[in-house]
C-alpha cells in the first residue's frame, strides 16, 4: 500500500481545520494536528502521538519551530490555518521547498495584497467591483465624504479595522462619533454598507494560482464569522467575479472570496480571505472536496477540471467528541512544561 500522505495541520481547535479533517477522512493520509491550546478539540481527533502543541503564530520562533517539526516527522504538506501564520510560513517558503514540504499557502506578495484590506481595494478596485472604501488618515476630510461613505440616522456605514478576520472590529455606524477615538494612522476603513445578501465563493485553484473551480455560498446565519447556517447556489456572476479575482492575485489551493449585493443587486467584493475557510464542510458535501484536491495538487499530482457541486443547505449542529480524562490531563501537564511531548511521533506509521 502507498505511504500516507503525512499532513502537519496547523489551528486545530478552529472550524477550518475541523473541516480539513472531517474533508480527509476516506483520504490515504496522516494527520498531525497542531495548536497553541491543549484543549484545541482538533487535537482529539487524532491519535495521542499525533498532537502537537505549538507556540503562538506571533510568537518569534512559530516559524522555525514549524520547519523544525516538518522535518522531523518527516511531513509531506504543511496546512497552515491561521490569517496570522501565513505570512509567517510564506516568508520562509524557500526552507519548506528545500527539505521537500509543500507548504500549503500563497506567496507572501500574494499574501500582502488579501490580507491587508486597504491594499486591495487599492490594487484591485478599478477592474472589480468594490463597495466605495476610504482609509481614516490625517488626509481624510470628514466633513467632504461622499454620500455612500456619510452615515446618518437612516443610513449605516461599515467601519472596520484595515487588518483582521472573522468579522472582528467590524461595526455598523450611523454617525460619526465613533471615530474620534480612532487613530488617523490609516489602520482604519470606512466602506459603504452593502444591504444584500452576502455570500462567500470558495475557490479551488492549482499551484500556480489558477482557478479550477468556485462554488458560491450564502451566509445566512453568521456567529463569530463562521457561518452556522447556509446554502450553496448556481450563480456564474459570482462565480466568475471570484474566479477572476483569485487569477489576478495568483492564490494557489483554497481560498475564499466574499462578497455581497449591493442595492441594485449587483454583487461587489469584501475581501478575500487566502486559507481554508471555515464552512468548507459544505462545499465538501456539496460534491467538490477542495481539502483532499488541494492535497493531492500538492503532492504534485492533477486533479479533474469538470468538476460539479449541487445546491445543497446546511445547518450546524453541536456534536461533542469523548476523550479519556487521562488524555486532557497529559494535554495539560504538556503545556504546563511539567512533561515532554511522545516521542513516537517522528516514527508513527
């Protein structure tokens, strides 16, 4: 039989890793499942010797702690999670190519033009469609924004922070009050407020960053930015709208674009966000398993161009998963420092 694919799957304790492993189940793979809590509910989901507790993706040494770890269990793909590790991991992509792993994410230019919001409106505005966006800065006139950009007692305007994920910092304002709190330091967005539906198209696309295929979703139900409930649609302007936006950034795997209509019913961009998301179950269910396609993409191998998905609908539910309590307390003792990690772990089979 063929070795595993042996996978080093960084955030274990969010939904998008939760949706890789589920995604991966009837996979030939081996997971590593990795995170910064012991109590991370990925990391239960795999065998003892296969939880491995990491520093946080800020932390100075994430990186080389991450190389360090591939190396030794002999990893074949490195899943990175997490909006703040990716630029991390990217920048020292050179390293994973060198010792065989294929990381599983975009360049760091990529990276610098999805993850900065700011930075693509700027680059890519005049060829998609944007809501009406301006950065909080020392140049901003306050009292000259266009209508769009005004809020008022009947009219909501979208401020939020030029970096971040998940909806945090997000607020809806109907005056200007809120800002004069904020630094002028452009860190900060006004964007116009979109009233249509909002939806997120996920995109597979090859090594190189061209699409192969995009299943549009809406969010209908949103907690903590993660959909909870939600369906997919045929749409092709969605579609296409993605599609064209992920090949102009060059984002290779899976990634999400989100957008929304505004109230003439034209759909416009949000953002994009370059990793797994988080209701990628659905897309899976709905027939196209962008997790196990992006893995064997980078292992090198093709995947088919005519792939299909269905309309289907989703709802989440709460599902526990049942550990020994001696396997919470090693998990604790670990990150206390009070014991080593097993060592089996580079050999495991």
């Amino acid at each position: 039989m063929k070795r595993p694919t042996r996978i080093l799957l960084t955030g274990a304790g969010g939904a998008a890793a939760i949706a890789f492993m589920k995604a991966m189940a009837n996979e030939n793979v081996m997971i590593f499942a990795a995170d910064m809590d012991p109590y991370a509910a990925g990391l239960f989901l795999v065998p003892e010797e296969r939880r491995l507790l990491i520093p946080a993706g800020a932390h100075p040494g994430f990186a080389d702690h991450i190389f360090a770890l591939c190396v030794e269990l002999g990893i074949d793909v490195c899943v990175p999670t997490v909006d703040v590790e990716l630029p991390i991991l990217a920048a020292i992509q050179d390293r994973f190519e060198a010792a065989s792993v294929s990381l599983m994410t975009a360049s760091k230019e990529s990276l610098e033009r999805c993850l900065d919001k700011w930075t693509l409106f700027e680059t890519c505005h005049e060829t998609m469609p944007f809501p009406d966006t301006v950065r909080i800065d020392e140049k901003l006139n306050l009292a000259a924004l266009p209508e769009s950009l005004t809020p008022t007692a009947s009219h909501a305007v979208i401020l939020k922070p030029r970096a971040g994920s998940g909806g945090r910092g997000v607020q809806l304002i109907r005056s200007l009050a809120p800002l004069s709190g904020l630094p002028r330091d452009g860190s900060w967005l006004l964007q116009e407020f979109l009233p249509g539906t909002e939806y997120s198209v996920d995109v597979l696309s090859d090594t190189h960053g061209r699409p192969v295929a995009a299943v549009p979703r809406s969010r209908l139900k949103v907690d903590s930015g993660v959909a909870v409930t939600g369906r997919t649609h045929y749409d092709p302007e969605l579609e296409h709208l993605a599609r064209i936006l992920v090949a102009n950034i060059k984002l290779p795997y899976v990634c999400n674009v989100q957008l929304r209509r505004d109230r003439r019913g034209q759909a416009r961009v949000i953002e994009i966000n370059p990793r797994l998301p988080g209701t990628m179950s659905l897309t899976v269910a709905a027939g196209i398993n962008m997790p196990a396609l992006a893995t064997r993409l980078a292992t090198g191998l093709d995947v088919a161009r005519n792939l299909h998905f269905k309309e289907l609908a989703m709802v989440r539910t709460w599902q526990e998963h049942f550990v020994e309590v001696g396997a919470l307390t090693r998990m604790e003792e670990r990150a206390a420092g009070t014991t080593s990690a097993p060592r089996s772990t580079s050999t495991a089979a």
